[in-house]
C-alpha cells in the first residue's frame, strides 16, 4: 500500500540504523511528543535496537492520557444525569475518574453512547428533542476542527438541546512547559505529524531560537520516526538546532488554513490543567463567546468540581518523561488494563499500555545491572 509499506521496508530500517550509530558520539535524549510515535517505537523495538547512548523519552502526546481527573469526574457527573444522552468515542468509556467510569455511570442506567464522530452525536439531538445530548469533546489540535465544524453545524440547526465538555489541548505550550521544568532531560523533540498537518510548523520556530533545541515534525511508520531520530542526532552532534519537517507528504508550513479559520471561530485560548504537569497557561482551548451557549461545562454548573489524583499512580511522571512505565511499581500488578489505575495504561496511545501490550515488564536498565 503506498505511503504505508515503504515506510516499513526493513533495508532501508538497517541503513539508518547504521547511520544513526555512525553519527552518534555522545548520549543524547529525544521525546516522542505523540503516543503514537510512542506505540511504533515499542511495537517495533526501535528503541532497543539505538545505540544505547541514544534514550527515547515518552512525552505527553496522548490526549486521553494528559485529560485531567477533574474533567473526567466532571464528564461522570452530567452523563449521570438522567435527562443526559452522553456521546463519547470509545478510549474513554474506561478512563477512571475519582470513583469510577463512564461504563460504571452506563450500568448503573445512566445513557452514555460510543460514537465514531461528533456528528453523530448532532444526530441523536435532532432525534431526541426531549433529550441533552452532551458530546465529549477531547483531544490534540488533530481533532478539534471536527469537533469546531460539530458546534458550527449544531448552531446551523439552532439545537438548544446539544452541548459539548471541551478538553483541547494544545503542544507547543506543552514543550514549553516541558523545557522549563527544572527536572527536564530532554534535548530535543520529534513532533506529532498530524497536529502539524493541521496547524502547520510555524509555532515550532520561536521554541527552536528560545531553547536552542532540535525539533523535527515526524508521522508514524518505522521509518518516519527512524528518520526523524536521525535529522535530530544530526542536529544534535553539530550543534545546529532547527526546525526541519521529515512528513512533508503530509505536512506543510502554514497547515490546513480552512481548518485553523474554523478553529479561531469556535475556540479561544484559556489555561488548562495536565495529568501529570499541570496548569499550563494558554495550553488549551474553550468555546468562545459566540458558541458559549453549547459549553456543557457551564451549561451543567459543573466547573467548581476539583479532584486530587491517586498516590499509587504515577502516570504523571511517565507522561513528564521522568520513569518509564515499568519503573512504576505498580505497573502489571495494581494497573494492569483489566484494573487501570490512570489514563496511560488505558488509552490506546498510552505509554503504560504500549509497555503492557508488548511485553516490556522490565525496566531495560535493571537487566543490565
């Protein structure tokens, strides 16, 4: 299949393999930005098969994983409402709040539904009139046009019975926030392909100049993210960090404009809390003042619900780059994906879940003594 095969051809995997361990002379630490890029890298022992100066670290590009606790507590509370029809995509039926999940709400009646596209849950509002149907609206600047297109289009209709919890999510406030952390190790970043194929590369810029660190726009098969890891050593070793794009088949400098047009109409800018790193100013978006009618979050009276996150999981540290899953003692024991204790062993992009999935229940520095 094109663009899919040849970027799992294994020859060309061993050429850059070899130029990567040619090229490198020093260690160096590299963050995956997208769970994704996290998911190939494990599913394909890309990183066991670095030089063992090279570390890869997990970054935060999960947008089930960063969701806070109190988000989910509050999508637990207006999906219990028995006037709801709560409509979310599947990944996060299980993610646990305080007490529970969405599935729990579901059986014990409350009326929450899988859907495969925010306009599904437009439809169910047109066809239920005597129903609030509520969608939850999560994720990276990779699904917000929908989710901002589904707003536009429920206004269009003059629904008053449809409203959306937004949870967006923005990356380049994330790196910043990652880059001054005190305990930050990262010297450079592979970005998320599909955020920029919609938001375009112009933001990375200034946080390349700022930090004087590496960043390279990647996608998702083997080689994509081998070749990313090859421009940022590059980069790296010579002391020249820039912005380079390595998914120019699917990404270009101003992005999709359509989609950023819709975006500046729908949403605005506001702080938002992370799992794991915290409030990050302007990192996120909300409904802006013209759409505010649709915010489930006011429409609910939901916004003052704050909650603590567990003790016992540390998916806040593996979503900072600091451990990595299997250095939680927790990990394959309490948490496991029957039993999840957080987010990231949940999610299908998950750094928790990856390690699970793919057998990796042993911290590669412990067996080498």
């Amino acid at each position: 299949m094109k663009y899919l095969d040849e970027y799992r051809d294994p020859v060309l995997a061993q050429r850059i393999f070899e130029e990567i361990r040619r090229i490198t002379t020093r260690p160096w630490a590299i963050m995956e930005v997208c769970g994704g890029q996290t998911h190939a890298i494990i599913r394909n022992g890309i990183d066991q098969l670095l030089p063992d100066q090279i570390e890869l670290i997990h970054g935060p590009g999960c947008p089930v994983c960063v969701t806070p606790l109190e988000v989910i507590d509050k999508a637990l509370a207006i999906a219990a409402r028995p006037e709801v029809t709560f409509c979310s995509f599947g990944d996060m039926l299980r993610v646990p709040g305080s007490a529970g999940d969405l599935f729990r709400v579901k059986s014990a009646g409350g009326d929450v539904r899988v859907v495969y596209s925010p306009l599904d849950a437009v439809k169910l509002a047109q066809q239920h009139p005597e129903r609030q149907v509520v969608f939850f609206g999560i994720g990276f600047e990779t699904t917000a046009p929908a989710n901002a297109m589904t707003v536009v289009q429920a206004a269009k209709l003059g629904l008053t019975n449809f409203s959306m919890l937004v949870s967006h999510v923005l990356v380049p406030p994330a790196i910043r926030a990652i880059m001054e952390s005190p305990t930050c190790r990262v010297q450079g970043f592979l970005a998320a392909g599909h955020v920029c194929s919609v938001m375009g590369t112009h933001q990375y810029g200034p946080l390349v100049e700022q930090y004087h660190v590496p960043i390279v726009v990647t996608g998702f098969e083997p080689l994509d993210v081998l070749e990313g890891i090859r421009r940022t050593i590059v980069q790296l070793e010579t002391g020249q960090p820039a912005l380079e794009n390595a998914y120019a088949r699917a990404v270009s400098a101003p992005g999709n404009l359509p989609a950023q047009q819709v975006l500046a109409e729908v949403f605005e800018e506001t702080d938002r809390t992370w799992r794991g790193i915290g409030r990050i100013p302007n990192s996120g978006w909300r409904l802006s003042g013209r759409y505010r009618a649709f915010d489930a979050e006011e429409r609910f009276d939901v916004g003052h619900i704050q909650t603590a996150e567990s003790a016992l999981c540390r998916s806040g540290e593996v979503l900072q780059g600091l451990i990595k899953p299997n250095q939680c003692a927790a990990f394959g024991k309490e948490c496991s994906p029957r039993t999840p204790l957080g987010a990231t062993m949940v999610s299908s992009e998950g750094a928790c879940a990856a390690y699970y999935q793919y057998g990796r229940f042993e911290d590669k520095r412990s067996l080498l003594g």
